[in-house]
C-alpha cells in the first residue's frame, strides 16, 4: 500500500501504469473518511483519460460510499470530463447525497465546452511553461548570490529580533514591583521560550549552510555534537536558596545593629522605649522587604545578562561566521533559561513569606533584649 502510494504521486512514472496501481489502490480497504492525496490529485489529472478518471471515483464510491463524494464532485464540476462520464459521476453522487447531486446537475449548464476547456488548459499550461523559463532566465551567478546574501541576513535579522530588549521581559521591572506573579511568570515564559526554541539550533544550522555556500569553508567547522549537547556557561548570574539565606541574615544583623544603636542613644528611659518597640515591627518588615528586593533583582540581572551580553554575543559570533562559538553562547542561553525558571519560584516564595531575624541570636543584644522582652511584659 505504501509503495503504491509512492508510485501514484511520481510524476516521471507512465500515466496509464499509474492509472492501474490508483485503480487498486482505490478499492483498497482504507480507514473510515480516508482518500489518499495522490488518488485525488490522479482523480483530477488533466492528462488521464475521462473513463479511467470515472473508474477511479467509481471504486472509491462502490467501497466507500461517503469517502467518494469530494471526488465525485471534483470530477463532476470538471470540464476536462466528458459530459456523459460527469452525468455518470453525478449518477453515482444521488446515492450519497441527493442535494450535492442536484447541485452539480444544475451546475453541467455553466461549464464550458470540453473544446474550449482543453483550449484554456492549454493556455495556462504554455504560460506556466513561460513564466518557469523567465524565472530561470533570471537565474544568473549574480541573482543567485544576491538572494543568498538576502535570505542570510534575514535569518539573522530574525536572530536579533528574538533577543531584543524592545520585548523580551520588557515589563518586568514592573512586574516585579507590583509583585504581579503572572505577568513574572509571562516574563520569564518568553524568555525561556527564546532561549529553547528549537528553530534557534535549526537557525543555526541553516545559516552555516547557507554561508558555506555563498562563501566557502572560511567558517568554523561543523561540531560532531548537535547544537542542544553543546556546553555553555558564560558567567550567568546565579542565586542560591543558601545565598539568600545568608543575606537575610546579614540584613537583620545590619538591622538590629541600627536598633542597638537607638539604645545607645536614649537609654532605658520610658519614652524612647517606645520608639524601639516600634523600630523592633520595622526592622522584620525592613528585612522582608530587603530579601524580596535580592530575588527581584536577580530576575533582573538574568533577563539584563540575557539581552545586553549573552544573545549579542551570539549574533555578534553569527556574524563573523563563528558557528561553533555561537552554538556555546546558545547552550548558555539554555542554562540561563533553566536559572531564570529557579529563580522565578524563588522570589514567588519571598512574597509570599515574612521574614523576622531573632536578634538572641547575636551576642551584644543578650541582656539588653531581656530587658526590652521586660518592658513589653510589663506594658501587656
């Protein structure tokens, strides 16, 4: 079945043999709704005989009546059909659908006739055949060269594009401080989506080609590993769950250190206790705001690393035909990718935690907190 599906579709193959394999490819048994292409493109051949045409549609239609009735049309509505073969077809059409039947016989009064039909065809074929030479006649060294050059800039231009900061999380400063998970998320989304977009590997690939052709074998030569296996790096920024761990700690020491501070400015009087119960609600909220603050900017420093360094560094590679290079400055695109999606559920965390440093933790404040703890004790 397969091989006669090939055998229909060659072209340099002769019609009437072609005509015998569709004749039994017809009245194969095929799946329920299913005429192959090549049968239907032989159903409507200019050049085959009207009668084996028929028979064609005919097989379709005695196997699988609902299955011939596009054919049946397609063969009814042409004029290139002898008219007694259509009224046979449109005869064949009534058992299927009444209504297209009657469509089609009301149509038999506005086609033209067979000759001139044959003429039009005719016509259109020699003017193909002209216009096919014309192209051809165009096709000098010159013209080649020029729709080369032509077609590889704008592959690249389409490179460029992708990564361009006019888009790519162009909002996500905003994002961030309105602490909008789903426009982050969307962010995030279009930049992991250009940094795996397998058509970035297939462009690659293609421009290769494309300027060894035009230029030679002055490019890189062509790695033994595919695109996607290359390793990149490329100092990405990175941020780990430890790293901001420690930074909060850092921030509530450099804030309780502040409180300590007031201490030492007021003393234990009663009024300014006041002042540091109120800065003891400030500094976690300080702290809070400081770790969102890390993971947001980490964010940013990805899609900033992504847009002014990675990907120009990849079309500026591109450029000098350094496809090799090129292909590490795309596998860095992918890990920076994978960072982004880490550090996205990183700060999506923070916002929805607060975080509190316990100053008991430090060894200046001991005594003095037990103190303060008193205080508020006392005021309760």
């Amino acid at each position: 079945m397969w091989t006669a599906h090939l055998f229909v579709a060659d072209e340099t193959a002769a019609l009437t043999t072609r005509l015998k394999v569709g004749l039994a490819l017809a009245a194969h048994d095929h799946p329920a709704g299913y005429v192959p292409d090549s049968l239907e493109r032989l159903v409507a051949h200019p050049q085959a005989p009207s009668a084996d045409r028929l028979a064609l549609a005919a097989a379709v239609a005695r196997r699988a009546p609902e299955d011939s009735m596009a054919l049946l049309r397609s063969f009814a509505s042409d004029p290139l059909a002898q008219a007694g073969h259509r009224m046979q077809a449109i005869g064949l059409l009534e058992g299927v659908d009444l209504g297209e039947a009657e469509k089609m016989r009301a149509l038999q009064t506005r086609l033209p006739s067979g000759r001139t039909a044959r003429g039009q065809h005719r016509e259109a074929t020699a003017r193909a055949e002209r216009e096919s030479a014309a192209r051809r006649g165009r096709e000098t060294p010159e013209a080649v060269v020029v729709r080369l050059e032509s077609t590889i800039e704008e592959i690249l231009d389409d490179l460029i594009s992708r990564g361009s900061a006019d888009w790519l999380g162009d909002q996500l400063d905003n994002h961030i401080a309105e602490t909008d998970w789903e426009g982050v998320a969307q962010d995030i989304a279009d930049i992991c989506g250009v940094a795996r977009d397998e058509n970035l590997s297939s462009s690659l690939d293609l421009l290769e080609v494309l300027t060894r052709i035009r230029y030679g074998d002055g490019t890189s030569p062509i790695p033994q590993v595919s695109g996607l296996d290359t390793v990149g790096d490329e100092g990405i920024p990175r941020l780990a769950r430890e790293e901001l761990e420690a930074h909060a700690r850092q921030e509530g020491e450099r804030a309780w250190r502040r409180w300590q501070d007031l201490v030492g400015k007021h003393g234990w009087n009663d009024d300014p206790l006041e002042e540091l119960d109120d800065k003891s609600i400030d500094v976690n909220q300080d702290l809070t705001d400081a770790v969102r603050q890390k993971a947001g900017d980490h964010l940013r420093k990805l899609q900033q690393h992504l847009v002014w360094k990675l990907w120009p560094d990849l079309t500026s590679a591109v450029r000098e035909r350094d496809y090799a290079g090129a292909r590490g400055h795309a596998a860095s695109v992918r890990l920076l990718a994978d960072e982004a999606e880490r550090a996205e559920s990183l700060w999506r965390e923070t916002t929805v935690h607060s975080f509190s440093f316990d100053p008991l933790t430090l060894s200046w404040p001991r005594d003095l907190w037990m103190v303060f703890e008193e205080w508020q004790s006392a005021r309760r």
